[in-house]
C-alpha cells in the first residue's frame, strides 16, 4: 500500500467534483475546490475521520468494500478504479458489471461518421452513445431513461402505447433473438451484477417468448448483416448493419451504412437536413 500517493490520488480526485455533480448544494462557505471530505465520507458510507486519515497518509489498508465506496463517491472512471485499487495494494480483481463508460476515442469516432448512424451498445444492449444521424434514424435518445434506452427490453416489454417499431417484423424477431442469445453470456460473465440479474428476472417475468428462448441456453451468435428501419416521415430504409467489438469495454458499436446511389443513400442524405425534427406535427 502507498499511503503518499493514495493520499494525493484522492485528494486529487476529491477536488475535482463540484458539489452539484453529486447532487449536494454549493453552500455559500467554501474555500477549496470540489467535495468536502465529509461529503466524500458521507457518499462512500465510511466515517470522515477514516476518510482524513486516508487522505493524510494515516489510514490503514482500505477493504475492497471500501475501496468500492470510494471509487463511486468519486465517479472514479474505470482505469481510476483501477489505479485506486492498485495503490491501495488490493489488485482490482474483474469487474462485477458491464462498463457503461465509452472510450473517448469511441466518441470521436461517432462525430466523425456523418453520414453514418452509429450507436454504441452495453452488454445488456443499453444504448449508452448515439451520434446525430442515430438520433434523426432511429430515435433521439438523449431524453430517454436508461430502461428506455435498453433496447432488449423494448424488444420483449415495451407497452404497445409506447413501441416504436424501428425495424421491419422481420428483422424485430432476428433481434430479439439474437439479444436474448447474448443477454445470457452477459449474465454468465457477471453473475453478481444486480443490473444483469434484475433485467432478465423482468424479461422472465413479463415475456412468454423470452422465457422460451432462455430455457433453450442458446449462445451462438446470429450475424445482422442488413436492416430495414421504417422511418415515420421517410418510409422504409434498407441498411448495411455492422457490428464492431470494443473488447476491452465489453460493448459493440453498430454501425448503419447504405449502398452508395441507392435510394437509401438519398434517404439519410434527408435524414442529415430534418435531423430528430417531427414535421408531422403541427408547429
């Protein structure tokens, strides 16, 4: 355990997160940066004299429990997580959930694909990055919740007031297949995740035909090589549908591609100019 730079690293780390960032006012009486460290101790269930001592070099060997506390007070990013661990001579052992944090060069990538939709999804198939021509194709997700924006349980158990059926039927059964056949490897790689466990308990629970197609243990995956999104203004879109490993996050980036000259190619040349605007209602 380095006590010196597990003391800095918080410090660091605590000085940074404006106090609006976890929810907490400002206050009119603050004279550094960032949390207070009974803020901090307060987020991550610990005492604030446990927490002082920490950060003044005094403490002792933080348990993993803790260790976990602190790295969500802190919104510590993955790699932080991990360096956290390391300085407090606790190797981060595997990760008991799906990383829902996007390489930023994965972000890039998105900006730089204009003529491409693109999104980026989590082992449980949330949509956790989108860029523009995904929003103004396939649906705006930015004013989502996170339930919303899983698309297996859109698949399985959105209300019909609420459906939007982004693909023809088709292509809506091979996905639900092939999300029910990848949900359960997710489950086998993170058994002690809640997120993993509540989701397929709410699929079991609420859907017959994801029931079915659980109890056959089917893994093996099913290539989506084209889709066909039926746009509400445009009509149906016939797409190129890729699907990229980012390996080291455990997520895909999906990507939407047309032939070029075709009709669909003048279809998201449109979709570029109406963006996520509905001109089939009123202004």
């Amino acid at each position: 355990m380095d006590r010196r730079e597990l003391a800095g690293f918080l410090r660091g780390r605590r000085e940074r997160i404006a106090p609006a960032d976890v929810g907490l006012p400002a206050g009119p009486r603050r004279r550094t940066p960032g949390l207070r460290r009974e803020e901090v101790a307060q987020l991550a269930f610990i005492s604030t004299e446990y927490y002082t001592r920490l950060e003044q070099a005094r403490g002792p060997r933080p348990s993993r429990e803790v260790l976990a506390g602190l790295a969500r007070a802190l919104r510590l990013s993955d790699a932080e997580r991990d360096h956290l661990h390391h300085l407090a001579g606790a190797p981060p052992g595997p990760p008991t959930g799906p990383s829902r944090e996007v390489p930023r060069s994965v972000l890039d990538l998105l900006r730089r694909l204009p003529h491409t939709a693109a999104i980026v999804l989590s082992a449980t198939y949330e949509v956790i990055a989108w860029n523009d021509m995904a929003a103004a194709l396939l649906e705006d997700f930015s004013p989502l919740s996170r339930h919303e924006r899983n698309l297996v349980r859109r698949a399985y158990l959105a209300p019909p007031s609420r459906e939007r059926l982004l693909y023809d039927p088709f292509d809506a059964e091979a996905f639900a297949r092939a999300a029910a056949r990848r949900l359960r490897a997710t489950a086998a790689r993170y058994p002690d995740d809640p997120e993993v466990a509540k989701l397929v308990g709410d699929l079991l629970s609420g859907s017959a035909e994801f029931a079915r197609l659980w109890a056959a243990h089917d893994v093996r995956p099913e290539p989506a090589l084209r889709k066909t999104v039926n746009h509400p203004l445009i009509g149906p879109i016939a797409l190129n549908c890729d699907l990229l490993d980012i390996t080291d996050q455990d997520q895909q980036l999906v990507l939407y591609t047309v032939e070029p000259g075709s009709p669909a190619e003048e279809a998201l040349r449109l979709l570029s100019v109406i963006g996520t605007q509905r001109m089939d209602v009123p202004g």
